[in-house]
C-alpha cells in the first residue's frame, strides 16, 4: 500500500468515532489497526549511524518526506552531505536489475565505504554491488548464498567437546583432547606428552585449552558432565507433510543437576607435570568460566558463580597452585550477575574495575589486583551506573552509562558521563532531560548522540567526547503528520510506592479519539521480569502489542513496580523469592493515583495481559489482587517457577527449589482465580515449557473455574500473531467495554 493511501485511510478511521451501538463493527478494528502506521509519520527521526572503518566520518540513513535518505557526515569539519546520488544510482540498479527502483525507497541492505570514501558496497537482492562514487560504476560482485548455519539454540550445554587442537604461542607445541585427558604434541617432530591420567568419560577435560602467552604452562576446565533433561513438543501441522512430528529440545529447569568445572593447570617448561589445584571451595557452582591468562602468564583468571548467586568471586591461579580470591561479592538475597557485571583488567590485572551493588546502588569500584583490596570507589550516590562503554587505560577515564542522579525527575532516563579512576572529575556528557543513546567513533573521540523522552520527539546531534559539546544538530524529529492524524502524546506519570516514600514511574496512553469527559476502562500492560525495568523511555509512536487496542476504547497504562531493575538494590531485592509480587501493591497505587488525577480513568474496569514473565503476572493479577484486576489476557506464560529456565529462575528465586516456588506459582494457586482469564500458548514455544500453561488449564478444570484457552499449532514463543492480537481485543470488548465484537465468521 503506497504511503499517501495509507494516510488516507488513516485519516479516515480517525475521523470516525468508536461504534456507539452495543456491538463495534470491523470498521473499528480496521481503525484501530491504521495506527501501525503512526511510525512512519515520524521524519527526520532517531538514526543508527555506523562510523567508517577507523575515521572519523559515519553515514546514516534517515526517513523524510522524499523517503529514505543517506548521508555522510565528516565530524572534524562539521561537514553533512548526501552520501551518493540516489537519482542516479537508482536508474544504474534499475537497468541491472531490470526492475523499476525508486530512489527514495532502494531496498539497500549491509552498506560499507571504505577509509577513503572513494567506494560504497551494498546488497539488494541477495546481490552485493560495488559502486564507485567518482565515476558512478556500478559492478556486480556475487550473489549471497542463503545462510545454511543451523543456529545454535539457547538452552543447549556446551559439552566442550568440539574445541579444536590449539597451537602454542611459541609456535612449539600443540594441545589437545585424547582419550578425555591432555596431551601436547611436539611441532618440530611429533613426539607426543599425555599430561593428565585421570580423564574418563564421566569427567573429562574440556577441548577449550589455554596456553599461557610465554607457552610454558596450560590451563583448562576439568568438565564433570550433568544429566540433561529434555522438554518435548508435537507439530501437529507441519507445513511439509500431513503426519505430526515429535520435537525435543534441551532445557534445564530449576534444582536440576548442572555440569561442574574445575579449572586445571599444567606445566610444560623442564619437567611436564599437572600442577594441584585445590578447587574443591568451587564445586558448588552455577558456573565457573573458563581461563584467562595475565599477559605476564604470572596467573590465570577465573570467575566463580556459585548456585544460587548470592556469592560471586574473581578467582587468580598462580603457576605455583596457589589461588588467591581477588573479588569476593556477596549478597544475602541475590548478584545480578546477568544485568550488572562488568570487569576490566587494567594494566595486565594490577587493578580491576568492578562494578557492584555492595553500597546499595549499582557502582564502579577501583579493585587493587594483586591484593583484592578496593582503592577506592570511583562512582558512588543515589542513582545507578547503567553500563559502561569504554575504559582509557592511558588517561585512566571511564565513559559511563549513568541514570538517576536528579531528585524528582524521571530516574530512569538514561545519561551519559565520564570521570577519572580515582572518581573524580565526573562529567556529564549528555545533560539534556531525557533518554539518550550513543554510538562512538573507533577512538572515542567522537559520537553520535540520539535523545528523546516518550513525550519528546527525537534530536539526533555529534558531540565530542572530552567535554560532550554540541558539535552539530544532525536531526530534528518532525510529527507535525503524526498530530495532524490525532495522535495523543504519552504521559509520564508518578506516585508513591507502597512504602509511602519511593516514586513509581509509568506511561499513560489515551486513543486518538479521547475525550477527557467520558469515562474509559484501563488496561495495564505488564511485564514485571527482575532482570531490566520494562517501561519505555524513548520516543516511540506506535506499540504493536497495545496501540490497536487502545484505540478501541481504552487507556493502556505500564509501570516499573518495586521488584524491577536499574533502581536501589532494596527496590530490587522485593522480587527476591517472591515473583508472585510482580510490584502489585506499587501498580495499583499508581493506578489509584492516577485516576484521582484522571477521572476519565475508569479503575473499577482494570484489565491485565503480558506474555512470557508477564503471563505469569497476567494471570498472577487475578489470583492474588481480584479486588482491583477484573480480566487477564496471560500469553506463554512461566507459571510456575519450577516449570521455567534455569537461569532465569534461580536468579531471583535462588536455590535450592524450596516452598517459596511453589508459593509463586500461578497452578498451585490456580483455584484462588477470580475474574475473566484468557490463556494462549505456542505449542512449540522451546522458550517457555508449554506444558506450564497447560499445567494451569489442568488445575482450573480441577477447581471447576472458568476460562477461556487458545493454543497456537506450530506457533512459538509469542502472542499467536495477528490472530492473537484480534483475539486479545475481542476479550478486552466483550468483559470491560461490555460489548459484543464483530461476528468474524460472517465478515468478508
């Protein structure tokens, strides 16, 4: 559909007001649908430059009125021109390909330049081209072969038993696995050393082996291999053949047995010997990484996850045995390992940057390497580090990702600063109010900067990098079409927690169609999971998963409750065994606040949906707080903590699998269900056991409840797609709007 005819349409639908008669047509549907294109109404949006090689020159593409426009911009002189000539490359593609290609929609994918910005490759159709920009010759190179690769799925174990034979530095020996023990093998004549002799099937030695930079020792995991288990799945309807197919999949659930590392050292300079290691304080492990050799080969690293995670340790082996513990974290609830680590070694490991929550919030910390003492903390305060992005050795300064540091605004905003190893000096490189995202030049002497809030429009601009000024203004965002067509921009909105003291934040999202005089149901949309916050802070006009349906009648809402992530480590420790939680009592007093700011906030009709972690919270709303949530949409949901991914799980509800999980799960307390459920699931969703959703089918037919379940055939882990979607929106009519939705079966 061509761009003016889909503004049309949408001009249309939004001149047209919801259905007033106790039944919406699938007109309704059809308008609230036109808002999948509000995104495109946006010019001169957010970009995602790519810098040149190593220069300081980056090219991007924007979207304008014309269409699709690029650009290369030269930071020293300030200098923004067209990246080529689009007119002309269009009529050079257009006679390659024989097909008619508009200049301002070329279909152009994977673009390099090279350093001197004299040649452009890209790909259109599966075919690179090479254009010369001084000439305009256009030269056809090869066309891309299908990636074949089978991808490697996320739940399958490493066994480390495919590594390949390693070459020493030295050029001397090579290392390998035979027989489940290690061997080197002499280059210059092929005499061959076992190292170990105590390999065997049931514990054997990793084929990831590492040498030491000066080749005279070796260091490697000893793998003591686990029992796996499997999850299974039936494609009832596969595309290629009438009969089902049996699938199954490797997935580890909470409590199950996990392979253990022990990390072994040899020595091959004079006599070749295995070195003892007492790695016994290391066995009970979540995971034990494999080995990092000092650049000196004085000592190895390791890092230790212990089961559980409330101990996380940076490990140093000496070539003498000795092992020193150089980073001792530890936490009597939880260490968000997977959303808050980060170590650099400076100077060949005499000092390490850490960043850690001990203080309460999540800081840098200058770590002496040798002796594990902190030299000092380099950020400290009530706000968070967010990430860092580059550590300068030669000037000890750390560009950081930081959010926070304002009292009263929005503290999840993200901005970014620099400062000295010793914490001083700290600069704020981006101080505008708002969400900012960055991408640096290969020496960080520049970046590109896009800023935004979800209630401001997007600036694109270059800064430098010592003092974050404002070198040019590259893009201002224009949605003068997008208000034109009614769009009502988001609120950001906050109210006290539960402890009457900690601000709550959120969105609020009204139909184009509003009229604050009538009174309209509210929808939240929750996803509650421990490892992030969830509410989005940049710009962004159009949500697939809620815009449609609050057009047609509602107010969508979503909030960041206690429990979630990028705030205090109290704020964060309330999810602690005890993701039934899910930051309920802060939701519904935000709710209950905004309502009385709003009364158009109709809170005696509040519905709920989420998928995957926001299914368990979906459903989760109607078993533990029916009083405020009267309908649920719950997609693929971890019902039941036990059912679900390891990782995940055991992260925030620790090990072992005592009563607390089952205290969570949305089965075992499947018969508390008020209100009106909608279940769904993917039937190969390899993310989410399916059987937990079908768990809790189980127990609701056992408690007489009822409900309402949709199973998606050869679907995985997601909503069931446009089908799901309709679906969604038909419950939400018919149990909060108190309307019948379209007959389907009878429309065209």
């Amino acid at each position: 559909m061509k761009k003016q005819s889909r503004i049309f349409i949408l001009l249309l639908f939004v001149s047209l007001p919801i259905s007033a008669l106790s039944r919406l047509t699938p007109d309704d549907y059809n308008r609230a649908d036109s808002t999948r294109y509000f995104n495109e109404m946006v010019y001169h949006g957010e970009i995602s430059p790519t810098w040149i090689e190593e220069t300081h020159s980056f090219w991007y593409r924007v979207n304008t009125r014309q269409g699709q426009e690029y650009f290369i911009v030269n930071a020293p002189d300030k200098e923004k021109k067209d990246a080529f000539d689009q007119e002309r490359l269009s009529v050079l593609l257009s006679e390659k390909t024989g097909e008619d290609v508009e200049a301002y929609d070329i279909p152009l994918r994977n673009i390099t330049f090279n350093e001197e910005i004299s040649q452009m490759e890209f790909v259109v159709d599966s075919v690179r081209y090479r254009l010369d920009l001084a000439d305009y010759s256009l030269e056809k190179l090869e066309r891309l072969r299908p990636d074949r690769r089978e991808r490697r799925y996320w739940g399958k174990t490493d066994d480390e038993m495919g590594g390949d034979p390693v070459i020493s530095p030295d050029s001397q020996y090579v290392a390998f696995i035979r027989d489940h023990n290690v061997f080197i093998r002499e280059r210059n004549n092929g005499n061959t050393t076992q190292l170990s002799f105590d390999g065997s099937e049931g514990e054997y030695y990793s084929t990831y082996l590492r040498w030491s930079p000066n080749s005279e020792y070796l260091a490697v995991n000893k793998i003591r291999p686990h029992t796996k288990r499997y999850i299974h799945f039936v494609e009832s309807s596969p595309s290629d053949q009438l009969q089902p197919k049996l699938h199954k999949v490797e997935y580890l659930k909470p409590g199950d047995a996990l392979q253990i590392r022990k990390p072994s050292l040899f020595r091959l300079s004079g006599k070749k010997s295995q070195i003892p290691l007492n790695t016994q304080a290391f066995e009970h492990q979540y995971r034990v990484t494999t080995p990092q050799w000092r650049d000196d080969s004085r000592a190895f690293t390791f890092e230790f996850n212990q089961r559980g995670h409330q101990v996380y340790q940076v490990v140093e082996v000496r070539t003498d045995g000795n092992i020193n513990i150089l980073i001792d974290e530890r936490s009597e609830t939880f260490i968000d390992y997977s959303g808050k680590r980060f170590r650099h070694d400076v100077g060949d490991g005499r000092e390490i940057i850490w960043m850690s929550e001990r203080d309460g919030w999540n800081h840098l910390y200058l770590i002496d390497g040798n002796t594990g003492a902190v030299k000092n903390q380099i950020t400290r305060g009530e706000w968070v580090v967010r990430g860092v992005d580059h550590v300068d050795e030669e000037e000890r300064r750390i560009i950081f990702r930081g959010a926070g540091r304002y009292e009263g605004k929005d503290p999840y905003l993200v901005r970014f600063y620099s400062v000295n190893f010793d914490g001083s000096d700290l600069k704020e490189l981006t101080p505008e109010p708002a969400n900012h995202r960055a991408v640096f030049s290969a020496d960080y002497t520049y970046f590109v900067n896009n800023y935004s809030r979800i209630d401001l429009p997007n600036t694109a601009v270059l800064r430098n990098t010592s003092q974050g000024d404002v070198l040019m203004t590259l893009e201002e965002a224009d949605i003068s079409e997008l208000l034109e067509n009614g769009y009502q921009m988001p609120e950001v909105f906050s109210a006290k927690g539960r402890d009457g003291q900690t601000d709550i934040w959120g969105n609020i999202y009204r139909p184009t169609h509003f009229d604050p005089s009538k009174k309209y149901p509210v929808i939240e949309a929750i996803y509650a999971g421990p490892h992030s916050a969830h509410v989005p802070k940049s710009f962004r006009p159009f949500f697939h998963h809620f815009s449609g349906l609050s057009e047609l009648g509602f107010i969508i809402v979503q909030i960041d409750g206690m429990g979630t992530s990028h705030r205090s480590k109290e704020f964060h420790d309330y999810c602690w065994q005890n993701l039934r939680d899910a930051g309920f009592p802060d939701r519904i007093l935000w709710m209950q606040a905004a309502a009385e700011k709003y009364p158009c906030m109709d809170i005696e009709r509040v519905g709920i949906f989420g998928g995957s972690a926001g299914g368990q919270n979906a459903m989760g709303a109607l078993l533990f707080h029916p009083e405020f949530y009267k309908a649920a949409v719950a997609s693929v949901g971890c019902h039941d903590n036990r059912m679900d991914k390891i990782w995940w799980n055991e992260q925030w509800m620790g090990y072992p699998v005592g009563p607390h999980y089952a205290e969570s799960s949305n089965v075992v307390n499947a018969h508390k269900l008020q209100g009106n459920l909608l279940l769904t699931v993917g039937a190969l969703d390899n993310n989410v056991d399916p059987a937990s959703t079908l768990q809790v089918v189980d127990a609701l037919i056992k408690a007489g409840k009822e409900f309402e379940f949709l199973m998606f055939p050869g679907v995985g882990h997601g909503a069931g797609g446009e089908y799901g979607e309709r679906r969604k929106r038909d419950f939400f009519v018919r149990h909060l709007l108190q309307k019948e939705t379209p007959n389907w079966n009878l429309s065209e």
